[in-house]
C-alpha cells in the first residue's frame, strides 16, 4: 500500500506517464508570462461537436452560448475540428484527434463562416473560444496537404512511426525538421489571425520539444496580447511557455478518496506542497472528467459528485466542465464513433448547482492568488478551505461523512457571510453569532460581506 505522497507521485507517474504526468520533483525555475484576467472568470467548458447535433454542430452550438454564459461559463474549447484520416482509422468517424488537414474544418461539422459566427457571438456576450492544437502527431500516412510527408517521422527503413503504439491511427512528426517547426507554427498562426480563436489548448504537450513550445508562444503573443495556452501535461517545467497545465495528479487523489483507498488528508498536504512549488502565475486545470475519462456522476456516484465538483472549482486554477457534464450525463461520448449520448439538456436540475457554484467563482476569481489554508477536520471528514485576503475572506466546507456538521459563522469570519448552498442554489447573509449546517455530501461555500450592499 501506499503511504506517502512521494509514493502517490511515483505511481501516478508509472501508471499515467503517457498521459502526460510528471509530478513534482525538484521544481525548475520558470517564469510564467502574465495569465490574461479572463481566464479565471468562470469555467471552461470543452465541446466535442460530434454531440452536439447531427447537423451543422458549429451553428447549433451557437444557440448554446446564451444558456452557458448563465451557467458561468467563461471559455468555450472546441476539441479538434478538422477533418479525420482514413488509413488506420479507429471506429467509423475516427479519432478528431487524427488530423488529416491541419488547416480545413470537418464539412461534418460546419463550414469557416460558421465558425467565425461562432467565435463572433461568443465575443459579443464577452466569452472566450480556444481551439485543441495538435502539434505531436497527424493522420497516418498522410498525403494531404503536400507538406507532411516530408515532415512525418520515420524510423530507419522509411516507415513512418509513432511514440505511443496504440495510436493506430497516427504517425508523429518530426521536429529535427526546420520545415516541421515552420509549417506547425503556420497552423497555429492561421487560426488566430484569420478567426479570432483566444488560445489553444495543446495536446500531448510533453511529447513536443520544449523549445518549440518557447518560439510558438512568444510569436503568438505578438499577435495577441492576452492570447491562453494550456498543456495536456502535468509538468512544471512547461509553465514557461504555457500558463497551465492538466492536475491528473489531483484527479487520481479524488477518486483514491472516493474508493476510500486514501484519507482527505493526501488531498490536503498535496494541495499544499503544490502551491509551494508551482510558478507565480502558474495555473492548474482542476477537473472531474475530460473526453479521456469516464463521466462524473459515473466515477463519483449520481449523488456524491457534489463534493469532488466543488474542490475542483474551489482550488486555485481553471476549472473544466465536459459538454453534457452539467446536464448529469452517464454515458462517455465515443471518439471513434457516433456518440449515443444527446446534446446537453438546459432544463437539467443540475443547472441550479453549477450556476450556484458559478456565481461564487465569478466572486472570488480575482482573489483566488490569496493566501490558502487547507486542512482537515471531523476525524478526517471534512475538508475545509480558507483563502485570506486584504479585501475578502472565503472558503469552502466539504462534507465527505454520513452526518452533518453544525457550526458558529464565527467560525468562518467575525464579519458577516454569504453562505452558498450549490445543491439546493439558497443564498443567506449570516451574523458571526448565527448558526450554519454543512450537510453530509453537499459543499457550503461563503465569502465576507463586509464589502457587500
């Protein structure tokens, strides 16, 4: 059995190293560049448009926007869009993540004006679109466009290859090539300057030379200035050209939790030797699922997953929600193959939770770089976050037992509070000699309301 962290870190990193994590070590100076205020705005919802509708999926996703703007929703991340190879191909539509053409939308999915549309209307209602750029790999055997043949790596009878053998579909590219360097910094470029896309989200970022990384970054914030680049990698020596990284560190601690092969005091002494590490400025992704997991309500129970939702949102970071993860979905879409699971349903009784808990966010975003306190009470039951700030005090309470905790609001601040119950959606403003209950599986979270009207 495991029973320190440099035990979990060590297994994470046998068990997930093709996933792309690398726990903290000893931490390499990096510099982070400034992360644009908007991220931490609200949450950062991913789309694979396949589920959205079977029909043009770019314009129908536009309709979605009004609703998930209300959800709290900041970004919108569109997984890759681009049309899929045939050769090798995996399932009937094919991993989005083959790419036959790096600079072509899927004609399955939309056409470039629906896109721009897209990404128009989604600036109007101040929200943010960032694609998935795939540098590591292209479709398998590729022809098209011209350039890739010449780009693709090769082993030494000519035959194209790839790192990670169960990616059948895929061959890697080779960035001792100068032309290879050129083209995909190209790509890149393209969908900024001739759509308006705010960042990317970058795919199997630690299997791409760093340096690559380093010029790509400094050229597009050239471009745009408040631009966002997240690796799908969990390393700090990334944060130099990246603002944040994937946590699957934190992931894999939460289901431990869940399956009760760890206490919450694993969660709290990582969260802490975390922040003691990471760069200034340096973001993690907190999440619950992604399209390379299972769903939520399917790993941490249809009624327990409060709880788990609420400490991704409740950690410094950037906090993801999956397309269909707010309606209560199940069913994990396929990548290969049409999904079975239907476009996100806005009358789901989940909304009260997520907007509830996006309000909150939106509240405290610009004092999440607060001083945190994360520790464990109630025989190791509940776990208790606290940020302290010249301005705001706030927190969060998670009740991981069967029974319920009660409490002074003295306890949380000697001023007055907003208390957020995200299960039921009730906001109260309490006295410091008023009582408050932290019922078992439901997040309460609070802030002062000194500076409240």
């Amino acid at each position: 059995m495991l029973t320190t962290l440099a035990e979990i870190q060590e297994s994470v990193r046998r068990e997930r190293r093709l996933l792309g994590v690398e726990p903290f070590r000893d931490p390499p100076q990096v510099r982070v560049v400034s992360t644009p205020a908007w991220v931490l705005e609200g949450y950062l919802y991913e789309v694979f448009l396949r589920t959205v509708a079977e029909e043009k999926p770019l314009a129908v996703f536009k309709a979605e926007l009004p609703r998930l703007k209300k959800l709290g929703v900041k970004t919108i991340w569109l997984m890759p869009f681009h049309p899929t190879g045939e050769q090798g191909r995996k399932g009937r539509l094919g991993s989005p993540y083959s790419i036959k053409d790096h600079f072509a939308i899927d004609p399955a999915l939309g056409t470039e004006s629906e896109l721009r549309e897209l990404i128009s209307a989604a600036h109007d209602l101040d929200m943010r679109v960032i694609g998935d750029f795939v540098a590591n790999h292209v479709a398998l055997y590729n022809t098209a466009p011209a350039e890739y043949p010449q780009m693709i790596h090769r082993n030494a009878e000519g035959k194209p290859v790839r790192r990670i053998t169960d990616w059948s579909d895929i061959c890697d590219l080779d960035y001792t090539q100068p032309r290879t360097r050129h083209y995909m910094k190209s790509v890149a470029r393209y969908w900024i300057e001739e759509f308006d896309l705010d960042g990317f989200r970058c795919d199997v970022a630690g299997l791409v030379p760093l340096d690559f990384w380093e010029q790509l970054s400094r050229e597009l914030l050239k471009i745009k200035k408040d631009i966002f680049l997240m690796a799908e990698w969990e390393a700090i020596s990334l944060f130099g050209p990246f603002h944040a990284c994937y946590d699957w560190t934190l992931y894999n601690l939460m289901t431990d939790v869940h399956k009760r092969r760890r206490s919450l005091r694993f969660i709290a002494e990582y969260i802490t030797m975390q922040q003691a590490v990471l760069p200034e400025n340096a973001l993690m992704l907190r999440f619950t699922e992604n399209h390379d997991l299972p769903r939520t309500r399917a790993v941490f129970g249809r009624e327990s997953f409060y709880n788990y939702v609420a400490l991704a949102a409740a950690l410094p970071g950037i906090t993801l929600i999956y397309g269909g993860q707010e309606s209560g979905a199940i069913d994990r879409p396929s990548l290969f193959d049409k999904p079975a699971t239907k476009a996100p349903v806005p009358a789901s009784p989940l909304k009260v939770f997520y907007s509830t808990l996006g309000r909150w966010m939106r509240k405290i975003s610009e004092y999440k770089n607060g001083r945190l306190v994360i520790r464990v009470e109630e025989n190791e039951k509940l776990l208790v976050l606290k940020y302290g700030t010249d301005k705001i005090t706030f927190g969060i309470y998670l009740n991981f037992s069967e029974r319920d905790f009660k409490y002074e609001v003295r306890k949380l601040s000697k001023q007055p509070v907003i208390l957020f119950q995200p299960v039921t959606g009730d906001e109260t403003r309490s006295k410091p000699q008023d009582r408050f209950t932290v019922k078992s599986g439901e997040p309460l979270l609070w802030y002062t309301a000194m500076n409240e009207n």
